[in-house]
C-alpha cells in the first residue's frame, strides 16, 4: 500500500541493539513478534519486553525456545505484569484452542483427544516458505537439548483419566477421515499438554491427553513423504547436513518449501481443516469404574495456514489481550493460549474472522 508510511508510524530496532528494543518496548501496549527462527531472534525480544513491563505475543512453533522463555521468564514477567505469549499463530491456536473448545462442549468430562490436521490446496499446489523449514532443522537437529532442558525441569506427571491415549503407529489410516496419517511434529502436543498442566495445577481442571496427526491422504503422497522425511531425519544429524538442508530447501522437501514461499493463487487456493476425536465420561460417571462412555467430533477449519489464518490469529489474540483484560490470568507471566485465553471471547473472535470452530457430532457410547 503506498500510503501505509503515512498512516501507520515506524520504528526501528534491532535484536543485536538491547538499547532499541528497549526503546520500542516502552513506545508499546503489545509488541507482535513475527522474526523467527526464534531460537536465534526471539529472546531479546522477549527480555525487553519483560523488563519494560510490556506484553508480547509472537507466532513461534519452536518447542525448545516456548519452554526456555517459560522458565527464564515467567516470574520475571509476573512480576512486571506483562503477558508473554508465545505460538499465537497456526501454531498452536487452533490446535490449543479446539482442544478448550471440545472440552466445553463435552457433555460430561473429556479426557482424551487426538487431532488430524488436514491441509487443503487448490490447482497451483501447495508452497511453503523456508523460514519454517529452518525452524525445523535447528529443532530437530538440537533435539538433545530440549530432553536436557525438559529433564530438569524435573516436573511432576500430570495425572492420567481413563484410559491412556494410546500412541498411533508412524503411518496409521484414519477410518474416520479414509486417509493415512503420521504424527504431527509441530509445536502442538507441547503447546497443548503445557496448556492442560496449568489448568490442572492452576485451576483444578481434570486433564486432557492429546495427541496430534496430519493426514496425508492417497498412497502416492505417503511414498513421496516417507522419502522426504527419511532424507530429512538422516540428515539433520549432521551440520553438513543441516547445511544442504537449509541451503536446498526445495529439492529435499520435493518441492513443499522454498526460498520464495507461496504465490498469491496457491493461498487463495489452499485452507486447512483440524478435526478433533474426543472421548470421555458422561455426568456422573466414575472414570475408575468402567471405559469411557462418551465421545464427540469437532473441527477447527480456516483459510491458508501460514499467511492468512496465522495473522488472523495473531491479531485476534492481541486484541483479546487489550479488550478482554478481565478475563485474563490475574497475573502476568509466560503463557500459552490456552492458558492466556480460555476464559476470554478469543474464540468468538476468530469465528468471526474465518476461522471456524464447531461441534461435529457428541454421543453417548
């Protein structure tokens, strides 16, 4: 837009600069945090945040960095009352949310859900940009140190309901959908299970297992995956590896991500669709004393996942964050969505805005 210099005020900073990030963070209500990988960018951003007393909302789907800021941060940013909180984007609101949301819904107690993500694309296919991809190359190749940093957090189990969910195998078909699935390696489950621990440690809310897929459909596109992903995890062993990967992203994804990222017409022709399986116990039943009775269906649907439902969300979650204060944990701190949102109108806001949350189907069993 050539008038957007005029309308909409610039400052500029730098993640190498403390001082002018310090000088943005005290400019601001809310920073949104879009510089990723955020492993290398997102601390700074985040430190200055916290010591300037202002919130900050970014769209990271880094498990290692999420946790990291939690615990660096949290006390610090209670203290100081600013909300810190992180993968407000695709990853994880739709997936942190339509878990609240089935719970809500739920005639009775959920206790266990597993999610199959569906991406749906149109006539010019499917592009995604290679920041993600970098995203997941650091991560999986720094695996280690998120077990170490997980390990001594030395926290407690959180108790299990029912039955345990149990753990599809790598390739599975879903009956439900007539597709094959693998598991999702995103930021979800983590998002997700850290949500359900503050809610139970927190609230006294009985916990939620879950655990999360992406459909891959047809045979022929599970072939071309399994190659990809074979390729991808031998190599990311390696930092010679780690640097083919980055450097080709195009030709080791078979054309999934790239450098450019996706035209205008492969998003106005793609959405993506996250459909919810939960089980539970109906009003009055003792989880101790048979398997569960109850189940219910719902979906998470919207456009584009990357460049149109992320900002959607992004937006909505920082406007929440302005306008349903009261609603809000009474403290600041570092948050998931869930844990920041599930009080709030968040979920309406995005019904609103294309990203549609709804009930399926509910049955008692």
């Amino acid at each position: 837009r050539p008038t957007l210099s005029s309308e909409v005020g610039i400052i500029i900073c730098d993640v190498t600069n403390p001082a002018s990030l310090d000088e943005m963070a005290k400019q601001a209500a809310i920073v949104l945090n879009c510089v990723g990988p955020y492993r290398f960018y997102g601390e700074p951003v985040v430190k200055a945040c916290v010591e300037n007393g202002t919130s900050c909302i970014d769209i990271c789907g880094e498990p290692q960095f999420l946790e990291l800021m939690y615990w660096k941060y949290h006390e610090k940013a209670a203290e100081k009352g600013a909300y810190i909180i992180g993968s407000s984007g695709f990853d994880s609101i739709p997936a942190d949310l339509g878990v609240i949301y089935t719970k809500n819904k739920m005639n009775g107690m959920l206790t266990a859900v597993e999610s199959f993500l569906t991406i749906h694309s149109g006539p010019e296919g499917l592009c995604i940009h290679d920041g993600t991809w970098k995203s997941a190359v650091y991560g999986f190749g720094d695996q280690s140190n998120l077990k170490k940093l997980r390990n001594e957090a030395n926290l407690k189990p959180v108790p299990i309901i029912g039955p345990k969910l149990k753990r599809r195998w790598p390739l599975s078909y879903c009956r439900e959908l007539s597709s094959y699935s693998v598991p999702f390696l995103g930021a979800d489950v983590s998002v997700v299970r850290r949500t359900q621990r503050y809610l139970h440690e927190n609230l006294e809310q009985s916990p939620v297992q879950y655990a999360a897929y992406i459909n891959m459909g047809g045979i022929t596109s599970v072939i071309k995956l399994m190659f990809a992903g074979l390729f991808f995890l031998f190599f990311v062993r390696f930092g010679i590896g780690r640097q083919l990967l980055i450097k080709f992203p195009w030709l080791f994804s078979f054309g999934y991500f790239s450098k450019q990222g996706p035209t205008q017409k492969q998003m106005d022709g793609s959405s993506f669709t996250l459909r919810f399986f939960g089980q539970g116990y109906s009003q009055g039943f003792d989880p101790e004393k048979g398997k569960p009775n109850t189940r219910i269906c719902t979906q998470v649907k919207g456009p584009e996942p990357g460049y149109v439902a992320t900002p959607i969300a992004m937006v909505q979650a920082a406007m929440t964050l302005l306008n349903d204060a009261s609603d809000l944990p009474s403290m600041g701190g570092v948050f998931t969505p869930g844990a920041a949102f599930f009080r709030t109108k968040l979920i309406d806001r995005l019904n609103q805005r294309g990203i549609e949350f709804s009930v399926i189907s509910s049955s008692e069993v």
